[in-house]
C-alpha cells in the first residue's frame, strides 16, 4: 500500500469513518393521527469502527501488512491516528452497560490494567502517621465529663 502524500493518507482515512457511519434519507409518513412525521430510513447501515475494517478500506491486504506500515510506513502517523479513532470508539463504550467486548479489543489494542497497578505497587511503601492533639482534649470515660 502506498499513499501519495499525508494528505491524501488523512482523507481516505476520514472516507472510512464516513463510510461506516452509513447512509440513510428521511421519508414523510402519515402518524396515527394522519399527521406527516418524518421518519430515518437506512439505505446502508451503520458499522463499528474496525482495526481490520480500516485496514481494507486503506487497501491493505492483510493485519500484519497493515500494522508494519503502521510502525514503519512513510506516513505512519496517518495511520496512528486512525488507529486512535477506532481505540476512541472502543473506550466510550466503557460507559455502557456491558463493556467486556470494548475491555477486550482495548486489551488487544495495547490496553493493560496492570500498568496502573503496578504504579502503585511501585509507590513508596513507608507511611509515616503523626497524631497531633489540638483543642481539648477528649475524655477517656464517662466520669471526666463535667456538666455545666
């Protein structure tokens, strides 16, 4: 796969996520009530954005070709940032109820939990706790207490 320069990597790359967002036109149609409503009618339907989706879009044949040209490629950044918009799509469905296939393809996108813990594991581990008494001081039972 060659692209002819960045620009043209960037538009064809916007043609893909224009062309997975699908077609579609409106129709008027009679309600209930003989009122016209203007109904979304699908002339291809929507798609979700794909790694290997977008690398056939672009013309590549296979992952692995598309994910060298990704590492290696004139205009890798092109497709980096393509890359992201699809990683994009896949964390806002984190916020959904049932994000398991969004957490799997993001764990197949580099995506690792472990990371965040092991910042923390790596955080010193000695807490120094100093108890500072200000104001009165606290009764220790019940007869201290003096009633004015």
């Amino acid at each position: 796969m060659e692209f002819v320069s960045a620009q043209a990597a960037e538009k064809l790359i916007g043609n893909y996520f224009e062309h997975i967002a699908g077609e579609f036109h409106f129709e008027e149609v009679p309600d209930k009530h003989d009122d016209i409503t203007r109904k979304k009618v699908w002339d291809r339907d929507a798609e979700p954005p794909t790694i290997s989706g977008l690398a056939l879009y672009l013309g590549f044949d296979s992952r692995e070709a598309f994910a060298e040209y990704d590492r290696h490629g004139e205009f890798s950044s092109a497709i980096k940032r393509g890359r992201l918009r699809i990683e994009v799509e896949y964390e806002k469905r984190l916020h959904q109820q049932s994000p398991s296939g969004a957490i799997f393809a993001l764990k197949n996108l580099g995506w690792n939990e472990r990371d965040n813990a092991s910042a923390i594991n790596d955080a010193p581990h000695d807490i120094k706790v100093e108890i500072v008494e200000v104001g009165v001081a606290t009764a220790g039972r019940e007869q201290d207490v003096e009633l004015c």
